[in-house]
C-alpha cells in the first residue's frame, strides 16, 4: 500500500519503503514465517509512531524547499525582467 502511492508522497522514506518492500519480498520468497514476523514487527505502534513522526517532519522539510525555491526561482526572473540602465 505505501509503495503504490509513492508518486504523490513529497517525504523522503520514499527510498527506504522501496528497500524495506523488496527486502520483505526476498525473506518471505526464502521462508514465509520470516517475511510473517518482519510484517508484524512493522507494524508495531513504536515503529509506526517513529515513521509517521519522520514523515510528517520530511514533508514539511520538503514543502519548505518547494516554496523557497518558488521565491527564489521568482525572484531571479523579476531581477531578468528589469531592463539595465544606462
């Protein structure tokens, strides 16, 4: 589920989901009650808690670099725009 919807999250454990995913799919391919126990103690609620904590934090980082970039980008085409005196 959370692999499936990495083309509209902004954070950055996009990476690390993707590993964790295939990671997963390998130990369960070799022995099911491995992949069973990794699936269960991912869903802890102290490991939950700590990547709901991250993602909320990566977001607002990323949503912050989006708008500075915004202005900045913004403000490198109004310093184009003003003709030169001479």
């Amino acid at each position: 589920k959370v692999i499936s919807k990495r083309h509209v999250r902004r954070d950055w454990l996009i990476i690390p989901d993707a590993i964790a995913f295939y990671l997963y799919e390998s130990v369960n391919k070799v022995s099911p009650k491995a992949g069973q126990f990794l699936a269960e103690v991912v869903q802890t609620p102290v490991i939950l808690d700590t990547r709901n904590f991250l993602i909320e934090k990566t977001t607002k980082i990323s949503v912050s670099a989006e708008q500075m970039m915004e202005k900045v980008t913004g403000l490198w085409k109004k310093k184009e725009e003003v003709p030169t005196q001479q």
